[in-house]
C-alpha cells in the first residue's frame, strides 16, 4: 500500500477526532442546564479551515472580426482610404496600397492607347514597343502630369519623391533637383518642364522636315524659348528662376561637363554660369562651349575666368573647353587624310605624266612599243590612284 500524503492524513485525522468528539457526547450523564459561566471558566472553540491550493486560472476573452477586404476597397479612392483609415491601416501603408493601384490604373489607360505589340520572332530584331513620336511623348507626359496631381490631392505627397523610397540609389536626385521649390510649386514646374521640351522637340523636327537652313531654325528656336521662358516666370520668382536654370539648362550641363576635373567650389561654378550666361545665347540650347561659336572665346571673358579659377585652373579648363569632340575630332581626321590623298594623287600625275613625256620622246622606241609603255604607265597610275583614294577612306568604329 502507497504510503498516505500529508493531506490524506490530516483528513483521517479529523475524522477520528470527530468519532471521538461524538462518542463522548452520546455517554456523558445528563446535567442540569447550565447557568453562568464561572469567571475561572474559559470556553476554547477551534475552527478548522481547510485550503485547497490549486493553479490560478486565466480567462481571456477575445473579440473576433472577420475583415472582408471587399467591405474596404471602394471605386472612390476618397472613401477607400477613409476605410484604410478606419481599420487603423498606417499612413505609409496606405500611401503604398492607393499608389499601386493608381499606377495599375494609369499603366492600363496608357497601353489603351497603344496598338498591339508585335511577337518577337527570336531570328529578326525586335520589335519596337511603342512610337517614339512627338505625340506619343505628349500623350505620356499628359498622363503622367495627370497621375502625380491624383496622387498628391489624394496623399498630400509627391509622386516622384514617393517613388524615392524603392530606389537602390544613395541619393534622391528628385529632391537634388526640385528640392529649392515649395512644395506647391514641383508639380507644377515638372508639368511645364515636360510640355517645354516636347514643344521644342516638336518645332525641331518640323524645321528638319521643311529643310528650313540654319538661321531660320535658330531663330525660331529662340523664340519659343523666349516665350517658355516668360511661362516660367509667370510660375516662379526671379530667384527660383535662377536655381532652376542652375540646374536644369543646357548652359549648366556643359559647364558641369568641362569644369568638374577642377573640381569647382560652389561659388566658383555660380560665378562662371552668370559670366556666361550673360552672353547672346547663353542660357539658350544653342549655347556651345566648343568650337568656333563659343563664349569662351570672347577676349574680354578670358580674364573673367581667370579671376575665377586662377591661372593654372583656367588653362585647363579652356583646354578641355577647346578639344574638339568626337565628332568634331572624326571630321578634322576626315579632311586631313582626304587632303593628303588629293596631294599623293596630284604628285603620282606629274610623275606619271613626266614619263610617259619621257617615252613618246625616246627615239630608239618604235611606236608600238611606245603605245605599250604609255598603256603600262595609265594603269599603273590608275591603280596607285585608287588605292590612295581607298586608304583616304577613315575607317569605322
């Protein structure tokens, strides 16, 4: 038999002295009732109280909801995200569910207007996707300017800063480029940088189409820049103006381009875009700081530049401002070799042409011989001459 535990025992304890207790009472004589207690009587009465200890319990109670995404999602993007918002749904979240599905939204209205894209037969090139046209670009730019203004009067944020988020580059180069603008401002610039350079774009291709010559074409490109440049100070101050052609002008790029071996100051590279920038066509898309045309070679701007960068700086630069560029360089190679081919030729005629004097003069010849030496001499000539002409030709790369 398994020995008892401490309670087993204390229970059978109590009931012997219990069994005791009621035998006593069954045998005691009957007495009379008694009367006071004697003040030397003390009466002892012992209340056993049994506690079981046992593991407390914890009752949780939890309130189930089953959510239908069907009861959040709404056609109104208003009441969408109001519902995102009801269900306590973070604001980085629902900024990143509404975009998605905004830019599902606009992805299938672009292709809408698109025709079917070809298949790839893998033995021919591939097809092009979509027309580069003039037209196309403004339809894009139309439904891109339209989307981002969804966005930000939805969100309160800007597309493009949004998209920031999933670049893998270090820098957010949307806001190293608009960051200067208000808020406000960015979308509306972007649009009208957008339509700025499909318009010019457009005039472009319609003057190489006319064959219009140079002077027309660059005429009238400064014109609808003039007039472009009047929009953008309808949109900005004079100085917003200014940070925006710092950054985004044709001038700016070139000049990034030539100075940024010297490394330039930020001062520096303000002080040499207002030095040229104040020249005819400065802040135009003709400006080119190479070649004949160029502001750099104005005398009385090389000792402004100079007193910016210093002399050593300076004549580095201009020597990188002066190199011809590939094209440029290509062209020069071109007319060096045609040249000296047009000298070797002109030099084989007079040889060649000295000595055929040379046989119709030599009496010891008799004709028929002289007419086979002369013949001789004109292919010999001939053949020489074209291979100088063949090795004129630049080669290809």
């Amino acid at each position: 038999m398994p020995p008892m535990s401490q309670l087993q025992k204390f229970l059978v304890a109590s009931l012997v002295l219990n069994a005791v207790l009621a035998g006593a009472l069954l045998t005691r004589p009957e007495e009379e009732p008694p009367g006071p207690p004697d003040e030397s009587t003390r009466i002892v009465t012992n209340t056993v109280t049994l506690t079981v200890a046992r593991p407390a319990e914890v009752l949780t109670m939890t309130n189930t909801v089953a959510l239908q995404w069907d009861a959040l999602e709404s056609a109104d993007y208003v009441k969408y995200i109001a519902n995102l918002r009801g269900v306590g749904c973070p604001e980085e979240t629902i900024r990143d569910i509404v975009i998605a599905d905004i830019n599902k939204l606009f992805a299938a209205r672009w292709r809408g207007t698109q025709p079917p894209v070809e298949p790839w037969q893998y033995w021919r090139l591939k097809p092009r996707s979509e027309s580069k046209s003039v037209a196309n670009a403004a339809l894009r730019h139309d439904l891109e300017v339209e989307r981002a203004a969804l966005i930000r009067e939805l969100l309160g944020v800007d597309f493009d800063a949004e998209m920031g988020k999933y670049a893998w580059s270090v820098s957010d180069r949307y806001e190293d480029a608009y960051g200067f603008l208000p808020e406000g401002k960015r979308l509306v610039v972007q649009d009208w940088e957008g339509r700025a350079k499909i318009d010019m774009r457009r005039l472009q291709e319609g003057l190489k189409a006319a064959r219009e010559p140079k002077e027309v074409r660059e005429a009238q490109i400064r014109e609808l820049e003039a007039a472009q440049l009047k929009e953008l100070g309808a949109l900005l101050t004079p100085a917003e103006v200014k940070e925006f052609q710092l950054r985004h002008s044709e001038l700016a790029d070139q000049l990034r381009r030539h100075t940024d071996a010297l490394q330039p100051t930020e001062r520096e590279f303000r002080a040499l875009f207002d030095l040229l920038g104040s020249t005819p066509d400065g802040l135009s898309q003709l400006v080119r700081l190479r070649g004949s045309e160029s502001p750099l070679n104005d005398p009385f701007l090389q000792p402004r530049v100079q007193e910016i960068l210093g002399a050593e700086r300076t004549g580095q630069f201009f020597a990188t401002a002066f190199r011809p560029d590939k094209k440029q360089a290509r062209r020069l190679k071109e007319e060096a070799q045609r040249a000296e081919s047009s000298e070797a030729a002109a030099t084989l005629k007079l040889i060649a042409d000295e000595e055929i004097a040379r046989v119709a003069a030599d009496a010891s010849l008799s004709e028929p011989a002289k007419e086979e030496r002369i013949r001789l001499i004109q292919k010999e000539r001939k053949r020489m001459a074209s291979e100088l002409k063949k090795g004129a030709r630049p080669k290809r790369q």
